[in-house]
C-alpha cells in the first residue's frame, strides 16, 4: 500500500482477481464499495468536494469554484464539467446549486440564522441571490420555507 487517505487506498503492487474480489467483499460488509473506473472515482471526487464546500463554511474559496476543483483535482475544468455532466446527468454547477439549497433548509429549519448570515455561510453575494436560486429549487421563497417550517413545529408541539 502506498497511500491511505479518506474514502481511498492506493495499492502500490498488482493484486490478483481472487484478491480483488476479497477486498470488495470486505467493503460491501460495512456499506462500502470498490470503485476501480476512473472516471467514477473523478466524479466522486468532484462530488466530496461540493460537499465539502457547501458543509464548510471557514473554507475559504480564494478565487471561484472552478478554479478550486481544478487546483484540487489536478484537471482541466472543462474536461471535468464534461465528465460530470456525461455520467450524472447534469452540470457540476447545478449539483453545487443543489446541495447549498439542501444545506440553506437545514440552516433556516434550525433558526439559528437569519437569511443574511445564512447567504454569507454559502458564499452568495447576496440574499436575494439565495432567495432566487432558493425559489427556482424548491418553487417557494426561504421565507414561506421557514413559515412551513414553523407551522409543522407549532403541529408537533400540539400533539
């Protein structure tokens, strides 16, 4: 083994079909998968980095995103918005607008924040892009989503 980071193991020799399939076996008994196809790997390693971005909020783009998962990934963007949008089915940037609107529920459902604070924590320049982008997702505005929201508390609380 010549490398061991998270979600990924590089073997450094060439191991045989019998070992190939005890290792897959072994991962599928805790939920995992081996994934030897590069272009899945690439994908999935786009995938993580989303994520990480939109979970991340003192992860500081310096500059913007393509250039952030280009440096990461050692890739041409557009070789990678291709890839993407070939095996998933849409663009990098629609699964990146996908996951900040997921993360804009949760952090409005906790009512921790106020729509500014959260805008800033996913790296919208402003509210109203969120609110727009927010619309366009779920067809409502964050604040009819926070009304819902409030409403099925006030249900449970009554119950």
């Amino acid at each position: 083994m010549i490398r061991v980071d998270l979600g990924e193991v590089a073997i450094e020799e060439d191991i045989d079909d019998s070992q190939l399939e005890q290792i897959r076996i072994a991962l599928q008994r805790f939920g995992l998968e081996l994934m030897e196809d590069k272009r899945t790997i690439l994908v999935e390693s786009i995938k993580n980095l989303v994520i990480e971005i939109v979970y991340s909020p003192d992860l500081a783009l310096k500059g913007h995103f393509p250039a952030y998962i280009t440096g990461k990934l050692h890739y041409h963007y557009t070789y990678l918005s291709n890839l993407f949008s070939e095996v998933m089915g849409i663009t990098i940037e629609q699964f990146l607008i996908a996951h900040k609107i997921e993360r804009a529920k949760e952090l409005i459902s906790y009512d921790e924040l106020n729509l500014t604070e959260i805008s800033f924590q996913l790296n919208y320049c402003s509210v109203s892009h969120l609110s727009n982008q927010f619309k366009k997702v779920t067809g409502i505005a964050p604040s009819q989503f926070k009304k819902l929201q409030n409403k099925q508390r006030h249900a449970i609380d009554e119950m």
